[in-house]
C-alpha cells in the first residue's frame, strides 16, 4: 500500500494544507507583528518552537536587558530550518527534510508559499545567489532519491532549471566569496559547494535512514551558472555525514593563504561508541594540496557524534570554527587546522551566529552570548557564555542576524 505525503493525504479528503492551521497561518496570512518599533540590541531571522510545540518562523529581538521577544512570527505547517536573507530584507525559509513547503517572510505583507512538486522534496536549505537574482535550493528527487539543486527566480520562487548535486541527501550550500583579495583568486571562487549528506531515504518513511552500510557523503563544487560538475571531495569514513558549512577567510597579512570550508558532521556509525567518539568537524583546503583535500578534526573529546550548525569567530590568525554539539550540549571550538580547543557548556546547543566580539547560541534554556577574542584560540579552554532565558519557546538548529 502507499503511503501518501502530507499535502497528498490532506488532498485526497479535498483539503488544502493550510486547512488545518490556525486562521493567522493560511496561505496569503500577513507575517503577523508583536512589536511595532524595532528596538536596540540583537536582532535574529530564526524558526522556533513554542511550548505547546507550534511551529514558527520570522524575527527575535535580545534587547539590552536580556530580554528575547518575537518582533514577527509566522506559524508554520511543519518545522522550518535553513534561512536565507534577500537583498530586499524579505526571509526564505525551507521546511526541515523532507519537506515541501517554501517561504518567503516580508513584515506587514502576505506571506509567498511555494508547495514542491510531487515527485520533489525540499532537502533543508537555501541559497541567495550573489546577484540576489535567483535562490538555490536542495532538493531529491523522489523516484530515484539522487539529490538535486534547484535554481529558482528570487521574486516568484518558481523553478527555472536544477543541477544534479552527484549525491544522495544533499543539505547545506554555501558559494566560495569572490570579494577578498585573496579568495577571489582561488580558481574556485564564486562557486558552489554541496554538502551530500549521503544517506538514502524514502519518502513514504520520511526520516527514516535507509541501507547505511552504503552511506556516500561528500562536498561537491558545481558551478553556479551551468551546473557543471568542478570537483568533488570524501573522507575515508563513509558513516561520517557531511551535513553543515562555512567559510573562514585567509589572513590577509600572508598571501599564501586559501580559505577554508567547514563542515559540520552527524555520525551514523552502528557502534555507539564510534559514534559516540565521532569528530564533529572537517576541512576542506587546499593548503597542502592544489586539488584540495578534506581532513577531520583532532584532539577533540567524545561529543555524541551529531554536530547541529558550524559557523566561524573571527578573522586570521585569531580565527577559529565553531560547532554546536546538540547532543553532546556544548559548543565546541577548533582552530582553523582542526586542532580542537575546547568548549562552552550548553543544553542542546544548537543554532550560531557571529558578530564582531560574540558569538550567539540557541539552546534548550535561551539564548547564549559567547565573547570571542585572541584568548579563544588557547588550547584546552572553557569560555564562559552568558545565558539569556526564554521561557515561550526554543530556537530551532539555525538563525541569522537580520
């Protein structure tokens, strides 16, 4: 027997989606406003949960008390994750894969829903290409499972072409800046870069992994006009998922330089204890190698293999990646080598965001600032975080300055 999706089942009784969401959350429903003048301090793009376990996507203020308030919110079918600002200020939400939904929030106007074709499912993320033009989205292909990139017009949402991404479960994407005057000379600049997470999935189990044993993670390089196939790199460990990305820019000061690409990993091994000890980070660079070569993390403790979000502090020199441990509950630094430098505590850690002296985590508890600086790169340090409670919901695995 199929099972049918979501939005088929709610068909099939001749409903729509949105019938079964609250008045304020149907198709159409202006991005709703809880405050009318935008105060000072930190402003978040973000999806949460609220304690009755809503869902909900659109805009947070810290003010200077320490207080987290919902400046516009939107209620969501199911749970949102990867965010992307355009250059209008307006905000794309992805639905969590497999989802089928795509948003795009504009304070004080309709909200624009794009529903996925049926034999497509959104994989998570979304891109702004560099024009602000045109969005990328991941995306699978249902009847073979092959992981494919949608290239959508920015103002309609509609789809113009897809690329193959050479890979099962893609997620996260990210382009390799052409602005720095040493990253722009990299012969990969201005390209994206797809991180497969390689676990093959069905839509009839949602969720529900599928033949690990044949996991085939990788980060490929597609170009973003053509979606030509420009490299493709593996670790040796195959149960390792390839999930999260970003970038950390050379140090100006030393020409010889090239940046470095992140990645958050989620291990998928059989044995906890592999599992368990799993590294929650890996590099991608082409400082030993011209062709680029991806390495894992060292020196870091047992973390509970799952890396939520991966972001990077600072610049240089001082630079460092970031990881949210959700499972392990800390927020683990590396240096740009991947030697791992230690970690703040945090219940279920999850998304980050940087700005020039902090870096910003969601958690179970509230919001954490965490202040970076020269002493982050200190091997074998705790930095203390300041916790700001939020006792109406919880931030979901990725939020952005707005």
């Amino acid at each position: 027997m199929q099972t049918l999706t979501r939005r088929a089942a709610l068909q099939s009784l001749g409903l729509s989606a949105l019938t079964l969401l609250p008045l304020g959350s149907a198709l159409g429903a202006t991005v709703s406003h809880t405050t009318r003048k935008r105060p000072s301090g930190q402003r978040f793009a973000a999806c949460w949960d609220n304690s009755q376990s809503q869902h909900f996507a659109g805009w947070l203020q810290l003010d200077a008390s320490g207080q987290l308030t919902t400046l516009h919110q939107l209620e969501l079918p199911t749970r949102g994750h990867g965010l992307a600002l355009l250059p209008d200020g307006s905000l794309l939400v992805a639905a969590r894969r497999p989802g089928d939904w795509l948003i795009r929030l504009t304070p004080g106007q309709p909200a624009q829903w794009l529903w996925q074709a049926s034999d497509r499912v959104f994989s998570g993320h979304v891109l702004v290409s560099a024009d602000g033009l045109r969005i990328y989205t991941t995306e699978i292909d249902t009847n073979n499972g092959q992981g494919l990139l949608g290239v959508r017009d920015a103002r309609t949402l509609q789809l113009q072409t897809e690329y193959k991404t050479f890979g099962l479960d893609p997620h996260a994407l990210l382009g390799l800046p052409a602005t720095h005057s040493i990253a722009k000379t990299h012969p990969l600049a201005g390209m994206l870069f797809v991180a497969n997470g390689g676990i093959d999935t069905s839509i009839e189990t949602g969720r529900v992994k599928r033949q690990l044993q044949q996991m085939d993670p990788s980060i490929c390089c597609l170009h973003p006009d053509t979606g030509e196939w420009l490299g493709q790199w593996r670790l040796p460990d195959p149960r390792l998922s390839l999930r999260h990305l970003a970038w950390a820019q050379p140090d100006p000061s030393q020409a010889s330089n090239t940046p470095t690409l992140g990645i958050a990993l989620q291990a998928e091994h059989d044995d906890p204890a592999l599992k368990a000890a799993a590294p929650l980070l890996a590099r991608l660079s082409w400082a030993d190698q011209a062709e680029g070569a991806l390495s894992l993390a060292t020196g870091q403790p047992a973390l509970a293999g799952y890396g939520g979000d991966v972001t990077v502090a600072g610049r240089g020199q001082h630079a460092q990646f970031l990881v949210s441990a959700t499972r392990g509950q800390v927020v683990a630094r590396y240096a740009l080598d991947g030697q791992y430098l230690g970690s703040t505590p945090l219940a279920e850690a999850g998304a980050l965001a940087v700005d020039a002296s902090s870096v910003w985590v969601g958690g179970r508890a509230g919001v954490m600032q965490v202040a970076t600086g020269a002493e982050v790169n200190q091997a074998n340090t705790t930095l203390p975080g300041q916790l700001h409670a939020w006792a109406s919901g919880r931030v979901d695995n990725h939020w952005l300055h707005a």
